[in-house]
C-alpha cells in the first residue's frame, strides 16, 4: 500500500463494509463469513478433488486448477466496487486475506496476474489485479512476478464464453518467459465470469513454457 493511503488510514480509518468494525474494508470475521464455494470444476461445475478441472474439460483449458475465495455478491460484489472504481485499494488487502485461506499450493510456485486493459489501468491509476496478486504473494509467501502484458485495449464486452474468448484472442504476451519455465504458476483476477480471461492467460504461459498454470479470483460470478 502506499505510503499516503497508510496516513490516510491512520488519520480516517477505513470501516468494514460488514459491520463498520475501524480498520479494514472487510475484517476477518466477515470475511470468514463469506460464503465458500465447493470445490468444484470451474467450467462444467462438476464436483473434484480441490478445484482441479475436470478430466472432460481439461481437454478444453489449460487451468489446471481454480480456487475462488467466495461469489460475487453481496459483501463480496461491495468489495470489488470500492477497489475497481472507488481507488479504495485497502481492498486488495482485504481480499487476499481470504484468499489465501482458501488456496493450497505445493512445490514451487511462482504468482502473477491477469492484466487490467490498459484503458481502466490509465482511469484508475493502478491494475487492482497487480494489487490483489501482490497481496497474496505476500500472505503465501509465494514469489510475485509480473508475467503478462496486454497486447492492445481490449474489453470484454460479450456475455457468453465464445464471445468472450475471441475477444480475448491472444490479447496477452509473456514477459520474462525464462522466470516462468518449467514452473507452477498461480494467476490472480478478482472475478472469474466465463473463464475466458483466464484461460487466455493461462494458454500463453503455458505456451511460453510454464509447466502447469492454476488460477485464484476472489469471487466467480
């Protein structure tokens, strides 16, 4: 966090959307209230073993396994609004925190992000899902790198899966391949809708040498 917000923070406290509790957007007894998601494939939403995909639709994505924190409502969607379009970053924090309860990694790993369109990083001043990745990279003790860029401005404007894919057709380009090759990486978003954004992500790394690529969002639609 920056060193202004943390004064801030000091001087005007932020208030828990829960309970209005001082000191953080959401403190940890709401958000060990959120509501969890089973574990389940991401795709079809068939029952599995710690969220990994399914063996039918492993054939379709190259997420090996996607953790989401809670679902987006309530407390949750608040949360995402402040930090996407309220500059409330604290949230980023917030968010992480329940994450990473939620996450389990083995062996070694690497966690990058899912980059913001350019056009929101430029009205924000900030990629709020760099933010959320280097949060947890913290609390996991799991080394951050930024392994993605955007190759243009794309949005995703479609509600269905195909739509969105094609937007989202090789929209990203791998930074640093040599840090990531050969590696476990988790990729970090704040919201997961078809997985469309994901996947594009996650098939660029793997195609620039990653050995397996997960995904972790805080809350899926």
């Amino acid at each position: 966090m920056a060193l202004v917000e943390e004064i801030f923070n000091i001087i005007a406290p932020h208030e828990c959307l829960g309970c209005q509790k001082e000191g953080s957007l959401l403190c940890y007894d709401c958000g060990n209230a959120l509501v969890a998601v089973p574990p389940r494939c991401y795709r079809c939403g068939r029952l599995s073993e710690d969220f990994q995909t399914c063996a039918a639709c492993r054939k379709l994505t190259p997420i090996h396994s996607l953790w989401p924190a809670t679902t987006y409502r309530g407390l949750p969607k608040e949360i995402v609004h402040r930090l996407k379009f309220e500059r409330a970053k604290a949230g980023a924090r917030a968010m992480a925190e329940v994450m990473a309860d939620r996450v389990r990694l083995e062996g070694d790993w690497i966690i990058t992000y899912v980059p913001t369109a350019n056009s929101r990083v430029r009205q924000r001043g900030y990629d709020q899902a760099a933010l959320l990745a280097r949060s947890l990279s913290r609390r996991l003790d799991v080394p951050f790198t930024a392994c993605l860029a955007r190759t243009g401005l794309q949005r995703q404007v479609g509600s269905d899966r195909a739509a969105r894919r094609e937007q989202m057709k090789d929209a990203f380009r791998p930074l640093h391949p040599s840090l990531f090759q050969g590696r476990q990486v988790l990729v970090v978003d704040d919201v997961l809708t078809t997985g469309a954004t994901c996947e594009a992500a996650a098939r660029t790394l793997r195609r620039a040498g990653a050995a397996r690529v997960s995904a972790a969002v805080f809350a899926v639609a």
